[in-house]
C-alpha cells in the first residue's frame, strides 16, 4: 500500500485549525495528526475508503456524477454524528469530521 495522498482540501482544514498533517505509516489509517506544539493527536480515516476529497477529484474527473461528494459528506455525518467524542474538539471523530469530510 503507498501513503495516502493529502489533497488540498484537507491541508486547507488542516491550517484552518492549526494542525500539522502526515500520512498515516501503520496501513490502517490515512493521517497523522499534531498540534503545533507536536503533540500527537492520534490517526485518523480508514485506509481503503473515499472521503470527501477524494470524492471532490472523482467528481473533477467525471468519474461520478455532481453532487456526489456533498451528498457522501452529508450521509457520512449522518451515520457518525451519534459516535462518542463527535463534537469534543480535537477527538479522533471530530479530527476525521473535521479534516476528511
């Protein structure tokens, strides 16, 4: 497996709340997540599946229609917004919420 690519949507989220980003080295998950002091906040994304960006890229592509990254954004926070820690800023759901989607 090669690193997930950080695309620029998730730098621009990642600076917006002053988080420094790496690509994930256990193959389990796509990023690395710090603060600006270098504290480690944790991983986040499940490799192996699409999240908004890359459905932006899919949709520039026209590999899916228009539309589908918002309405994937939509259905994930639908499915996730019950999950323990969700809205606790910096937890490992809010970071995936927050940089990913």
């Amino acid at each position: 497996m090669s690193p997930y690519l950080i695309l620029p949507y998730t730098k621009q989220q990642a600076n917006k709340y002053k988080l420094v980003i790496y690509p994930a080295d256990d193959k389990k998950h796509k990023l690395e997540v710090y603060n600006y002091a270098g504290d480690f906040l944790g991983r986040v994304g499940a490799y192996g599946y699409l999240d908004y960006p890359q459905y932006l890229a899919l949709e520039e592509a026209g590999l899916v229609p228009s539309g589908t990254a918002d309405e994937r954004r939509r259905l994930y926070h639908l499915r996730h917004r019950t999950e323990k820690n969700y809205d606790t800023k910096f937890s490992r759901s809010w970071l995936s919420a927050h940089l990913l989607w």
